[in-house]
C-alpha cells in the first residue's frame, strides 16, 4: 500500500509503479491499483488541464494516468476496475442500498463504504494469479478525501495479516537554500499524519533533489519508528526509467520481499534488461525534432502516452527524440514548421485548436513532411484532404453542421444522452489491408487498438474519398467503420482513429511509432 505525504506530484506513481518493476524483476507477477478519492465516477469526464490525459484500458475504462505509468512499468495490461474513485463506491454502494441488499440497516461510511473498498481490490487481487497487489492511494495523507481509504486499507492489514500487508509512504524532503540542508521535519509531521489513522508505515521512501546522507537517513528512520534500512533515498533523476535502477540500489526489493515473505532470493533478481532499456533511452544522437500541434500543451502530462511512446519508439531505431510543444490555438507560423523532422497532431475533443491543426495538416501535405494523426487528428487529416481535393466545406459534424459532414457520429451514438463513459472505448480488433503503409509497421493481419471517440470517417464519402487518393488501410472486422487511412504520394501521412499510444512499452515500441519515426530520420537525412 502507498501512501503520499507533504505535497502532491512528488512522483508517487512513478515510484510505486518502480516498486513493482523492481519486484517483477525477481519473476514476481505483479498487479496495482490505483485510488483516486474523487467522486467522479471516472477519468472520463475531467478536464486534461487539471488532471493530465486520461489513459484508457482494454476494456474501455477512461482512468488515471497512473495506470498508464504502471501498463508501462510492469508490461502488464490492466482492468479497468484497477482505478478505484470515490465516485465508484459510493454509487456501487447506493445501488445495493436502492436494491435493498443491505436489510434494513443504516448504511453508513464504516463498515459499508469500507467494506466495499476492500471487496473492489479484493476483486482484482483474485481475478488473475498475481503474487503482488500494488495499492497507490492517490492525494497525500491528511485530505479529508482519502480517509475512508486509508481506513480500509488499514482494516486490510488486520484481515489479511501483518506478514502479508506492507506500508510505504512516500514523502517530499525539502532542501533549504538558506540553511543549506535538508529537512525532515515535513516528513515527520506528515507520519505522524499517517500514524493517527492507525497505519504505521514500513517504509519511507524520501523523494528529493538529490541524495540524503546516511546521518539524515538515521534521523527519519528514528523519528518515524522504521528500520534505517527502510528508509529510501529516491533522489531527482533525469529519466523517470531510472527510478528502478536508483531504488533497486537502495535495496527497496531485498526488503520488501524479507517484509511481506515473497519467498524469492536475491538470485533470482535480474533488472539488466530494464538497464539496456534505460540505456538505449538516453541515445543523444541522431536528435529527431517532433513537433506535437496540440491544444493542452501547457500540461505536458494531457499527452503522456504519446510523449512516452514517442522516446519508446526513437529507442527503438537509435535516435534521440525532441519533442516542440506547438499551440493550436495560435498561429503556426511556417518557420516553426520547418524547422521540424515531422508532424503528430494528437486526439482531443471541440472545435477551439482545429484551424493551427489543419494548417499544420496542409503544411505537411504540401511539404511531404511525415504526420501521424491520431483520434481528433485523423479527423483532420480526412478533412484537410477533403478541403485541397475540391470540397472547401469538408468538415466535421463536432464542429459545424455542413452539407460535406466526412466525419460524422455513428446513428448509435446521436441517441446517447450521457456524456460519460458512452463514446467507443477500448479495445477493437482492426484489420489490416496487405501493402499499405499500416501493414508494413505492424506485419500483422488483425491487431487490437484502443479507442475513445464518438465521431468516424462518414462511410457516405468514402468511395469519393477513395477516388481521390485516401486509401483504406485498416478497418474493422466486418469493414464497416474506417480505422486507419494513408496516401499514396507521400513519404508518410498515417491517420488512426484509435490510440496506439497506450499500447506502447518501453521493452515493445508500438509498431505506428516506430514506423512514425523511422520516416522522421529519414526525412532529416533527406
Ligand atoms: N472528438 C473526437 C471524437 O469524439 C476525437 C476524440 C479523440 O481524439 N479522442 O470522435
């Protein structure tokens, strides 16, 4: 179980999600959780600005970002059941009320909400055999939010034994310019915090600048009542890959299997394959410039996954990627542009952006310029090309209502009131049509993407479109909804209406990327 303490966005998921690297790379099979102690039901209906992207699952849960850290880490793919908000409680528990499951008795906050808090992670830990549950309490200890959690997690000690529930606490240790030191003082105070909710920490992993000496690590260890060797140092780094490496040599491992008797010795402990990851992640050169047209840019985190997925993928054939965060919504001026080895308009959602993304568009097709749109992007692409063949009002139905709608809602969709969790989510199987540029990336005749849209290529114009030289290089299945498009004379213009960016792993860069920056390198050596 982690918990945060002293500020927020010290890295808790990260860090976590490298507890559980370090503990797959003893053979262990490792699954996390995360808890968010909101009362949005999902992620689905936030706003990027605020909470970053919103990483979907196979089976079409709209969650987290974190969970995107932990797909990433453990190379597991998660159930959308693994991101527990207080939204899905407490309407998990109004519903048995409203059946009337609860025979007559005063619904109330201990036991029921608790109850069935442990009964949602309970559920996960069983569905497949997993040695290790991994539960990141989102916020930091303290927030009025995360108490019930933090009481069932505790409750969860008692009931599933001391030897078998583990504590970690992640805190912030500040240093002090002035006084030229670090402080401990925040960290305990805020175990402290943690300790009145009747959970004792068993280990304090001390997120900072830079290292904390042994004299200090001493401090918190005696003042927090935990082992000095429980005391972790998880200093800055320059690449959130590193944070394994960095914590494996604080032993974070060794201890965590002596404390929860995983039964695993040290010989079976071999993280050189996530090292050579690492590694290959910090190739400086050949430096390939991506521009990424998008509307969020002020938040890095609203494209995490297609940041990540972009490095995998440069990784992958020896480069360096550099990304330019480019607003939509301004300008684009032809410079900026130019200076670039290719072109990712990413997904989003409403009109504000889509002028600097259709330019962008315009330009890579006039420049022959490699561009990857993906989701919203697509869309562009499909109605930039529209608007050059001949059709200036191609458009899409999101945005205005045109008499050349070649982006529309399915009929399913228009029906639909409710805005959340009701767009096409998760995992569709797509086909792939041999000799196109899709095929070759993947090598494959069908494959698995992950999806969140409402609006698809309008079937109405896809003859005429086809005629002008769109082809149709991925479709479902039963060929009825258009997945994937391209052109013939460009180097390379790929549309996908899914995102191929959650499928991305640091060990397996997803086949689009990889194919996506090859074409960039060879748009530099050219
Ligand atoms: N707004 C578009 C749709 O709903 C694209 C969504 C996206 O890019 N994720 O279809």
């Amino acid at each position: 179980m982690v918990t945060g303490g002293v500020v927020s966005s010290i890295g808790k998921g990260i860090t976590a999600a490298s507890i559980g690297r370090i503990l797959r790379s003893y053979g262990l099979e490792v699954t996390a959780i995360k808890i968010d102690p909101y009362l949005n039901y999902d992620s689905g209906t936030l706003n990027p600005y605020q909470h970053g992207e919103v990483f979907v699952t196979d089976d079409g849960m709209e969650t987290d970002l974190d969970l995107g850290h932990y797909e990433r880490f453990l190379d597991v793919n998660l159930s959308g059941q693994s991101n527990i908000t207080t939204g899905k409680v407490y309407h998990t528990v109004i519903n048995k009320e409203r059946k009337g499951s609860y025979l007559g008795s005063c619904v109330q906050i201990i036991p029921h909400i608790t109850d069935e808090i442990k009964r949602m992670i309970r559920k996960i830990a069983a569905q497949k055999p997993v040695d290790v549950v991994l539960v990141e309490v989102g916020g930091t200890v303290g927030d009025i939010e995360s108490q019930p959690f933090l009481e069932a997690l505790r409750q969860l000690r008692n009931e599933e034994g001391h030897d078998n529930v583990m504590f970690v606490h992640v805190t912030y240790v500040p240093y002090l310019k002035a006084a030229g030191e670090f402080k401990t003082k925040p960290t305990q105070h805020s175990t402290k915090e943690l300790r009145s909710t009747g959970i004792n920490p068993d280990m304090i992993i001390c997120r900072s600048e830079k290292s904390i000496n042994k004299p200090l690590k001493m401090k918190i260890a005696h003042f927090c009542d935990v082992e000095p060797l429980a005391v972790i140092n998880a200093p800055d780094v320059s690449s959130i890959y590193e944070v394994p490496l960095v914590m494996d040599q604080e032993n974070v491992g060794k201890y965590v299997i002596k404390r929860i008797k995983l039964g695993v010795g040290e010989e079976s402990h071999d993280l050189s394959q996530w090292r050579a990851i690492v590694q290959s992640l910090h190739k400086p050169e050949p430096n390939v410039k991506v521009g990424i047209i998008g509307k969020y840019i002020e938040l890095e985190d609203s494209y995490i996954s297609i940041r990540e997925a972009l490095k995998h993928a440069a990784a992958q054939i020896g480069a360096h990627v550099e990304i330019e965060w480019i607003s939509a919504e301004e300008n684009i001026e032809e410079n900026i542009l130019k200076e670039l080895d290719s072109i990712l308009i990413p997904g989003g959602f409403g009109e504000r952006g889509i002028t600097g993304k259709l330019d962008a568009i315009r330009y890579s097709l006039e420049h022959k310029i490699p561009l990857l749109g993906i989701c919203l992007g697509m869309q562009c692409m499909v109605i930039q090309f529209a608007r050059m063949q001949g059709w200036p009002s191609a458009n899409s139905t999101e945005f205005s209502d045109t008499n050349y709608p070649v982006i529309d809602m399915m009929e399913k969709q228009k029906k639909i009131k409710n805005m959340g969790g009701t767009m096409r989510l998760g995992s569709y199987d797509c086909k792939l049509i041999e000799g196109t540029m899709a095929y070759d990336a993947y090598q494959e005749d069908i494959v698995q993407e992950r999806h969140r849209h409402r609006f698809e290529l309008n079937n109405q114009f896809r003859d005429q479109l086809q005629e002008k030289g769109l082809i149709i290089s991925g479709t479902t299945t039963d060929d009825f909804l258009v997945e994937i498009i391209e052109l013939e004379d460009h180097p390379w213009f790929l549309g996908c209406q899914f995102h191929p960016e959650f499928k991305s792993r640091p060990n397996r860069a997803h086949p689009i990327f990889v194919s996506f920056m090859q074409a960039a390198l060879d748009h530099k050596k050219s």
